[in-house]
C-alpha cells in the first residue's frame, strides 16, 4: 500500500496557517480547518478584475466600493479548492530509487482559464514561466514520490490513477497580474499555498501531502468522488456479485457441451479394448466445476474399458454454479 508522503515544497514555500501564531499548520487537517470552500472560483476572484467605469460619477464610486470591500474580504480569508488536471503530472519512474515521482503545480484554473470580465483568467501560485497551448507552465511547487517495486508495477498504477489523482490546495489570495503584450498578453492572479494533498477522487486515499496528512483517506471524499469513477467495491463482494449470477445447478446443456468432447475418447478406449456396450459414470461435482469423486458403474467397472474411460474424464472440469454440489450420472455408448 502507498503510505502518506510528507514532501518538501521546492518550487514554493508554502505560506503560514491563519493561526493565532502565525505558523505552519502541523497538518493538512489543521489547515483545512480554518478554510472556507472557494466555490465558483470565477465569482470567487471576479472582484478582483470587477470594471467599475460607469456613464455617472456616482455609479463608478458606488462599483468601486463595493468592489474594493470585496477584495478585502476576499485578501482576508482562507480557502480550499481543487486545482484543474494542470496540477499534477508524473515524472519517469526512477529504477534506481524505486520510485514514481509525481510534480504537483501551482495551479487551480492553469490548463482551463476562467472567464472573468470577458477574459480568460489564470489561477496560479506566481506569474507562468510561459503559457504553452493555452496552458500555463512551469509552476512547481512540490515533488513526493510513490514507491513502486518496479516499472511494470509503476506504469501500472500510473496508468490506473493518472484519470483519478487531484490536488487540493488551502491558499490565501494574492495579487493579480500581467504577463505579456499583444496577442500574447495574459493575465491572472496569484494564490498562496498553505498546504496541498494529492488524493484519489474515487477513493478518497490521500497519496501525498504537505504539511502531512493525519488521515490516510478524504474526510469529504463523497462530496469529492466524480461521478466518472469505477464502484470500489472488495473482492469478497465482487465475489458475492459474481456468483449471485451464477445458476443453482448446472442444466443438461451445459453438462452435455462438457461430456461432448469425451465421446472422441471413449471411442478410443472402443478401439483399443473392442468391448462394446454402455458405459455409465457417476461424478459428484462441486460448485467450482471440480469433479470431487468419479465412478465407472457396471458392468464396465474394473475392467481395462472402465479404467480408460476414467483416464479420459482425468482433468474435466464443469461450470461454476451456486447451489449444493451436483451428483451427475452420465451415460456414454461404447463402439
């Protein structure tokens, strides 16, 4: 099992909690705690790009008043979001080390900008090192790691959990900004990470966090789960699905279509010994398809016939079924 990583934050400092002490919270939760969920992260941050120009004076200082308590209020507290796919990406598998290294990026709306005041806005941790298609990059702010025994194990689970892992951020906000000129202008603003966690939308497991998380899976995981994701469900209830499906008893096709290749054999065991007649056995089958005991009835039973008729039986197998365990007498024509 992949355990909690506790990581350092290379790219960016992770900013003090809103305690009273003005230090780092001891864990995500305790940062978590003093957090609001942002929301629509669109209206969240749109005071901060509100246009207040009006026909009349009054109307303007009205908008920006209203605008600029916003904006107060909105520098004043603590949120928690998760950020967009940008968020995360995997770096190679490290044979070496025996590791996955995950990038987690200082984004909340990098790959998908928000639409403010007729703009695309960008939600990052500070200005991009450059926007490439539409996305912005080079926002590292942390780096844990998965230990994984070996490539084929770890291109496994990345393939698995690339479409599930998220990364939620407590932040504060921070300025906006300008990047740019022309075509080629873009615009934003900044949010401060106060911790982050990397989690499985569908499981609720934590996998990474800083500070370290105190609880192994997503207290809001429900709130959380995407509506995309597989049903997790234990093997023993996949088990119990599985054979809810399965018949009482096998029927007399189905027995037919497992005895039909025998006759081939039985017709051998003709050919070999030249006794004719009909042959009977008797098989008592279990619910895995598992022949527990088989018998030769008279009158071929201890003859050479008998004995080469059981050796053809050797290895069959039947269809899994749910009931009691099946006494089956099947008669086969010996010529």
């Amino acid at each position: 099992m992949v355990g909690i990583v506790p990581v350092v934050a290379l790219g960016v400092v992770l900013g003090s909690s809103s305690s009273a002490l003005g230090e780092k919270a001891a864990t995500f939760e305790d940062a978590l705690a003093d957090a609001e969920p942002a929301g629509d992260l669109a209206q969240l941050f749109g005071p901060l790009f509100a246009d207040c120009k009006r026909e009349d004076e009054l109307s303007t200082r009205q908008c920006s008043s209203v605008r600029d308590w916003l904006a107060e209020k909105l520098h004043g507290g603590t949120y928690w979001a998760v950020g967009d796919e940008s968020a995360l990406s995997w770096a190679p598998y490290d044979p070496s080390e025996k590791k996955q290294e995950l990038d987690v990026q200082g984004c909340l709306a990098c790959g998908q900008p928000l639409p403010i005041e007729g703009k695309l806005r960008f939600v990052t941790t500070r200005v991009p090192k450059a926007i490439k298609a539409g996305h912005a990059v080079g926002l590292d702010v942390g780096f844990p790691s998965v230990a994984q025994p070996n490539e084929k194990t770890a291109a496994e689970w990345q393939k698995k959990m690339a479409p599930r892992l998220r990364v939620e951020f407590v932040f504060r906000v921070g300025p906006v900004w300008k990047s740019g000129a022309g075509d080629k202008a873009f615009e934003g603003v900044t949010f401060v990470p106060l911790a982050y966690r990397v989690f499985d939308r569908c499981s609720g497991r934590v996998v990474a966090s800083d500070p370290p998380s105190s609880s192994v899976t997503v207290n809001d995981a429900p709130a959380l789960r995407d509506a995309s994701c597989p049903e997790e469900i234990s093997e023993a209830e996949q088990r119990k699905r599985e054979d809810a499906l399965l018949p009482a008893q096998l029927s007399p096709k189905q027995i037919n279509l497992v005895m039909a290749p025998i006759k081939e054999r039985v017709h051998d065991c003709y050919a070999e010994f030249e006794v004719s007649g009909t042959a009977t056995v008797k098989l008592v089958v279990d619910r895995d398809g598992s022949i527990e005991t088989m018998n030769v009835l008279a009158p071929f039973d201890k003859t050479p016939t008998g004995y080469c008729i059981s050796t053809a039986l050797k290895g069959t197998s039947f269809p899994h079924f749910r009931g009691d365990k099946m006494i089956i007498t099947y008669p086969f024509k010996v010529n």
